[in-house]
C-alpha cells in the first residue's frame, strides 16, 4: 500500500512540475516543430538549386557537343569552347556533384585546347569532390596525363598511383600502372619500374598492358638491368 501510495505522490508531483512549467515545454515544442521544418525547408532548397546547377552544365555540354554545322571552321570550335567554359566557371568552386561535373567539363575543354595546366587543376578538383565515386579515378588519371604533359612526372606518378589504388571497378587501372612503370623505367628507377612492371603482371594477366610489362621486364633482364 505504501508503494502505491508513493508512486501516486510520485505522478502527482511530475503532473504538477509538468502543469507548472506548461508554457516552457510548448515553448520547446514549437521550437523543435520549426527547426524541422527549417530543416526539411533548407534541404529542398538545396535539392533545387542542385537540379537547377547541374541542369544549366548539361545545357553548355550540350551546347558545346552539339553537331556543327557544315562548313564550320577551328573559330567555331574555340567559340563553342569559350562558351562552355563560361558557362560552367561559376560552378567551379561548387560542392558535391555540381562541382564535380562543373570541374570535369572545364578540364575536358581545356585538355582539349592543350592548356593541361589548366585542366589538371580542375581534374584534381573533381577527383578531390569525388574521392569514393567512380568519376574519381578517371580524373586522377587524367590529371596524371596532364601532369605528364606540363613536364612534372613526379606529381604524374601521385596521380597515376591513386588512379590505380581505387578499390571499385576502373577500366584503365592496368593502364595507370603500366604509365607508372614507364615513368620509372624512363627515370633509370630499373628496381621500382620491374616491381610496378611484376604487379602488372601478376594483377592483370592476360591484359594488352600486362603483356607489356611482361616484354618489358625481359628487356631489362636481356640488358641487364635487373638482376
């Protein structure tokens, strides 16, 4: 009986702490109502201006992809280029998605005008953006190609190796191996290209780039490079 009688003591007590302070909790209610409604506000709000972001990049790719009409000429070409480029320079410091297709069409038209200083910033920014998604790979290869093309193979070998390292499925991995031993091998590095040349040939049997780190360790074998 006791206990009954403290636990209704107990209720009464929590009742009257509860009616006391009524106005606090609603107050903490409507509070919590409308950070979720904030919330909920903020993100559609994002989701739009993402759509409305990525849509505007698709319309310059589209823009610049466009079948030429006939008798065009290179001026055509660097217009639609510099227009494209335009277009998408505003998304370049973006986040998420937007900035990485904003920073890969950038680098696609820059490559492709040969301004691989350029386009290798903007690759490193994709890949950056994108680091777990199957877009990332291809740019740190890409900015590898650049890398290569500005003179600077030291940073060429980063690019390649996190291109290659990627854990998901990525057609050119063999490839970026492969260009990593090139670059050794061509350093006089014998030692570190034959070991990049061996995992080639160990990981990716059978493959176009396997059976050439397989002819190329037997040449330094052959020349006595490699012991």
């Amino acid at each position: 009986m006791a206990d009954n009688v403290d636990s209704l003591d107990t209720g009464k007590k929590v009742e009257g702490f509860i009616t006391r302070h009524r106005p606090l909790f609603l107050g903490l209610l409507i509070t919590l109502v409308l950070g979720v409604l904030a919330l909920i506000a903020v993100i559609a709000i994002h989701e739009q201006s993402t759509k409305k972001d990525l849509s505007a990049i698709s319309a310059a790719e589209f823009a610049l992809t466009k079948a030429l009409p006939d008798g065009y000429t290179e001026l055509d070409v660097a217009a639609r280029q510099e227009t494209a480029l335009a277009a998408v320079e505003g998304y370049l410091k973006k986040s998420g998605a937007v900035g990485v297709r904003a920073n890969m069409l950038y680098a696609d038209i820059a490559f492709q005008k040969a301004d691989y200083a350029t386009a290798l910033e903007s690759y490193a920014t994709a890949a950056r953006l994108s680091k777990k998604s199957y877009t990332a790979p291809m740019c740190w290869f890409n900015a590898g190609v650049c890398a290569e093309e500005t003179g600077n193979v030291a940073d060429a070998l980063t690019y390649y190796q996190s291109a290659a390292d990627y854990t998901g499925e990525f057609l050119l991995a063999s490839h970026a191996l492969f260009s990593i031993g090139r670059i050794k091998d061509a350093s006089g590095d014998c030692a570190g290209a034959a070991e990049v040349y061996q995992k080639l040939v160990d990981g990716y049997e059978g493959t176009a780039w396997a059976k050439l780190a397989q002819s190329r360790l037997i040449d330094l074998k052959a020349a006595g490079l490699l012991d």
